[in-house]
C-alpha cells in the first residue's frame, strides 16, 4: 500500500518529523518532487539533521530510500548528504535513484543566481539551487537524465548543442562566463561515477514491491500554496507538491495511493515572497519566531527567518482539499502554551465581503484576515500521549480548527521527537 506525507501550507509543517516516524512502519520511501531547495529538519537518536534531497527513512536500517524520476537531483549534495549522515555514525542507508531522474546542471544553479540579480527588486526570493531553470529545461527538453550519462556519444553531442543556447545568453543577457563544453562534460563524467552504484529503474522495482505487499510512504516537500497550479502562482515551486503527482514522480499508479497525511501546523509560516493573510510582524512575531519549531523558525537550507502567522483556517481547508487528505497531522502545539489567547484566521476579507474560500493571486493580494481568538492553555503539554491528557482549552483548538477545515486531526504533535505523538479519533473519519 502507498501512503503519501505532504504539507497543506507554504512547506516547514513539519512533514519530515511525521515521515521520519511513519517510516518506522515503511518498507520504502520516496521521494517525489523538489530539489536540494528545502529541506526537512529531524532530530532522532542520531542527533539532528538537515535533509534536502534524501528521503526521510534513511536512519532505518529496514527502509529503502529512493529518489524518484520527479526530483530535482543534485548529484554532488546528493554524495555530499550521504557523507553528513554516516559521519554521524547513521549506518550507511540503502538508497536508489532512479535512472529517469534528471540532473540539476552546475549551471542552472548559476542561471538562478544571475537571474535573481537581474530582477533585483522583482526577485522570487529564489534559493538559488537552480530549480526553476531546471524544470524550465525539464520541459523544454532539453534536461540531462541519469540514464544519459552512460551514453557517451550521446552525452557529447548534447553538451555541445545546448552549450551553444545557454552560451548565448549568458553572454548577450547576462554578460557573464561562458560554459566550455569540455569542462561540463568532465563533471558529467565525476556525477556518472558518484552515481552509478545507486540508479535503478525505480517504477519496476515499485511495482514489483505493490506485489509483494510492501509499504511505500510518498514524501512531498513544501506544500499545497506552493504548488505551481494550484498554489500563490508565481510565488511557487517549479515542481507539484501534490500528493497526486507522487503517482507521476515515482511512478507508481495513481489508484494504489490509499493514506494522504496532509501535515498542518498549529500556526503559520512561509518564506519566500508572496501574499500571506495571517502574517504577524514586530515583537509578536519575533517571539512565536524565536519558540517556534525545535529551536526557532528558520530556514533549514537557507537559515533565512521565517515569516510567521496565526493558523489559516482558509488555506488549510484549501491545502487539505487540493491534497487529498484522509488524515490531517497537526504539528507543533506545544510551542502554543506561552499565549493567552492564540488568535485563528477564520475568513478572508476581500473587497468588503468575507469569504472561507482561498482565492486566486490576484485576489489574495487584497484579503484581510478575520481573526478569532481561543483561549490559551498557558503550561507545556511535551511529553502528554493522550489526547484526553491534554488541557481542556487545548483540545477545544484542536476541535475548533477541525471544524474550521473539515478534514479529521488523526495525529498531533507535541515535540520534535519521534515519540511525541498523541494518535486521535476524529469524529471526522469516515
Ligand atoms: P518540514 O520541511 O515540513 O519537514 O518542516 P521543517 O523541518 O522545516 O520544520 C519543522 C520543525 O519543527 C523542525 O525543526 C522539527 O524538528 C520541528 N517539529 C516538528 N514537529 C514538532 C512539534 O510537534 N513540536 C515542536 N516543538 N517542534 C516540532
């Protein structure tokens, strides 16, 4: 059976914790979508990690981590990620890529820098690891795949011909080096030999792992608001964070997903550009900044802050929708228990009318929020695992935000760990 994670927000719901621990009952996990330009923070026995291309199961000696034909893949984070964490003393992870993945270029990674400098002021607030280039080149085919790089006729002819295009612009737009097609194929050569003894025709060993009745956790990186259809378009990602494309990008059928975890966390936050209803500023968000998360809100690639806000009732209801949810993960109360009233963006203002339902870009430029404030439960609910347990008020969030966005909290989480979680019986499970 397969089993996809995915965030209903802007990414950092804390989907690498619930992945990390649903793994422990997963046979494989996968990877679909995204680059090395987020990441997933978890902290384990092992100690705490940054992940940005592996998948959340590789601190279990009986979880297969793969790396789907949907990822953006940097070879040499790649190796680099596999070092960090068996110098760690993680035993070194059983991990496939597969040979339908394409590469991220050393000079998508440059494009994305020298864009961003052209645009100055207008910039995506981009990461610069070259993601949009990359599926820009994905689609324009004219992307490298894994499997390319055992051809080496192949691979020559087509160095040559797409250094001439990227030529041209990074000398006539950019006014900047430009690639020699002898050094670019030299480190297609070192990526070939970094990644050879990993790359598997990943969609037959899944389908053969269905039949025999293996456990597949999809892991989706960022979430629904990112996503580049349905998502704060163009303040999104290149790639869908869907758990409908964890089908596509990692080929695997689309009826054999049965279990969509949308991960939402108790309060908001997103980085990046782009519009953000429930946002707070000033000292009221420095201080949910500075508690938030395990050790503050801040990016795990970038080390940027944060920007921070109060639960979105709108965009989670929205997010859970578009993924598909059968269980909703709500993440990180327990930061919650310093405040006296934790205000809950119920509605969108927008031209003078309140609406529930997330609007189009342009409209969501204009809404205000409609705040609503529950009381707090001031003291630390860590280390509570039932959820009759928790205090009165607590519970009456957790209520109120499920019938707020329709879709049942099976799971809250109360700490970082991997033991810190309280299982649910929602009265909205079917
Ligand atoms: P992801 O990309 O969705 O996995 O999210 P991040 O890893 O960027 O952010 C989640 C952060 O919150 C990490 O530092 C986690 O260790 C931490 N975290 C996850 N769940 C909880 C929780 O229930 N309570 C607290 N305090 N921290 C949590």
């Amino acid at each position: 059976m397969v089993k996809a994670v995915v965030g209903a927000n802007w990414g950092d719901e804390g989907k690498g914790k619930i992945t990390d621990m649903l793994a422990q009952k997963a046979d494989i996990v996968v990877r679909f979508q995204g680059g090395a330009n987020a990441g997933h923070t978890i902290v384990n026995n092992y100690g705490k990690f940054a992940l940005h291309t592996l998948p959340s199961g590789v601190f279990y000696g009986h979880t297969t981590s793969i790396i789907g034909n949907g990822v953006a893949l940097n070879i040499p984070i790649l190796m680099n990620e596999i070092k960090s964490i068996t110098e760690k003393n993680v035993p070194m992870p059983k991990i496939l890529v597969s040979d339908r993945c394409q590469m991220v270029m050393p000079y998508h990674i440059l494009f994305d820098q020298y864009e961003e400098e052209r645009l100055g002021g207008k910039s995506f607030g981009s990461t610069k690891s070259g993601i949009a280039p990359f599926y820009s080149d994905k689609f324009a085919k004219i992307g490298f795949q894994v499997s390319e790089l055992f051809d080496e006729a192949l691979l020559q002819d087509k160095v040559e011909r797409i250094c001439e295009t990227k030529n041209v612009i990074l000398e006539h737009l950019y006014h900047k080096p430009v690639i020699k097609p002898e050094e670019l194929l030299a480190t297609l050569k070192e990526y070939k030999e970094m990644i050879e003894p990993y790359v598997c025709d990943v969609s037959s060993y899944l389908d053969k792992a269905l039949k025999e009745g293996k456990t597949i956790l999809l892991e989706g990186q960022l979430g629904t608001l990112k996503d580049p259809d349905h998502g704060i378009y163009p303040m999104v990602t290149s790639s869908s964070t869907l758990a409908a494309y964890g089908a596509i990008g990692a080929g695997l059928p689309p009826y054999e997903i049965k279990q969509i975890v949308t991960v939402c966390k108790a309060y908001s936050s997103a980085v990046g550009a782009g519009a953000f209803v429930s946002e707070i500023f000033g000292d009221e968000a420095d201080e949910l900044r500075r508690r938030g998360g395990d050790g503050g809100e801040f990016g795990a690639t970038t080390g940027r802050p944060r920007r921070m806000g109060w639960f979105d009732c709108v965009a989670s209801k929205y997010g859970c929708r578009l993924q598909g949810t059968t269980d909703v993960a709500f993440t990180v109360l327990d930061v919650l228990g310093y405040l006296d009233e934790i205000p809950v963006c119920v509605g969108y203002e927008v031209d003078g009318e309140v609406t529930t339902e997330f609007p189009v870009t342009c409209k969501l430029e204009k809404a205000k929020p409609v705040l609503q404030k529950m009381p707090g439960w001031r003291c630390d609910i860590r280390g509570i695992r039932r959820y009759e347990d928790l205090p009165e008020n607590c519970r009456r969030y957790v209520e109120f935000i499920e019938d707020q966005i329709g879709y049942p909290i099976t799971m809250v989480s109360n700490g970082p760990g991997r033991e810190d979680i309280i299982y649910r019986k929602s009265p909205l499970q079917k």
